[in-house]
C-alpha cells in the first residue's frame, strides 16, 4: 500500500471519528439539558458538560481538520529524533 494512501485513511479514520464523537456529544449534552431544564431548571449544571466536553472536541476538531499531520505522522517523528539526536551530539 503506498504511503499517500496510509496518509489518507489515516486522516480519513480521523474525520470519521471525529464526526462520530460531536455526534454523540450532541446526542448526549440534548439528553442532559433536557433533564436540567425538567429536573432542576434554577441551576444549569449541564453547561458544565458542554463546555467541558466542548474543549475536547474542539481539540479532536483541531486534531482531525486544522492540524491533521502535524504530530501524528512519522515525517514528524524522525524530525523530533533527529532535532533531539542533534541535541545529545552538541
């Protein structure tokens, strides 16, 4: 299997997931708010979970959209080896 190919279902595999993962948090986060606003309406606990959970999604987002190779690729880590074998030559 050819490298360009490796690359894109990789970051096919991280678009996939992370479309399942905001899925569920919606999922989840409706479910909550709705019992927040039946059971206890005075205090919106829920905005703890969103904003929470918000932060990682927001970082799978990052991960799978914005920065798809940046850390996750082995051009990336044969850089960090060389960048740290330089480091213990000087």
């Amino acid at each position: 299997m050819s490298d360009i190919r490796k690359l894109a279902e990789k970051r096919a595999d991280a678009k996939i997931g992370f479309y399942k993962k905001f899925m569920v948090y919606i999922a989840v986060n409706a479910f909550l708010a709705i019992i927040n606003a039946v059971y206890t309406p005075q205090y919106l606990w829920v905005l703890f979970t969103v904003v929470l959970w918000g932060f990682g999604i927001l970082i799978e987002f990052l991960k799978a959209f914005v920065f798809p190779d940046t850390f996750e690729t082995e051009n990336y880590r044969e850089q960090k080896i060389r960048e740290e074998m330089e480091k213990l030559r000087n």
